[in-house]
C-alpha cells in the first residue's frame, strides 16, 4: 500500500544519464519494469500518481536527448 508521505526527490537526475547513449528501447524497457514493481508492490489511487510521474520524467529525459519532439 503507497504511503502519502513518500519523500520528494531534489536532486538533477538527468546529467549522469546524458552520456549513456539511451535509446527509445531503454525507456520502454525502463517504464515496463517500473509500473510492473509498483503494480506488484502497492495499490491505489497514489500508486497510479507515481507511474504517471515516472511517465513524466521518462518524457522529459526523451526530450532532452532529442528521442521526442
């Protein structure tokens, strides 16, 4: 069960991930293997903000390298 007091992240995610060379398939794999450990782990309405922020900062790392326009 999610709990409503999870802390937020502050931190820059994207620099260390800029040289990686990601590809679209990575994201795809990530994103499946993300919403299937919060499917598996917990349930309810915050569970399903947390795939959809997961979903953003997916999209957001897309952008900046350049795989979405």
């Amino acid at each position: 069960m999610c709990s409503s007091d999870l802390a937020q992240y502050t931190g820059s995610p994207f620099p260390p991930h800029k040289p990686l060379n990601l590809e679209e398939r990575h994201f795809e794999l990530w994103l499946q293997y993300f919403e299937s450990c919060v499917a598996d782990l917990f349930e309810g309405p915050r569970c399903q903000q947390i795939v959809a922020k997961a979903q953003h900062v997916a999209n957001m790392f897309r952008f900046s390298l350049g795989l979405m326009k």
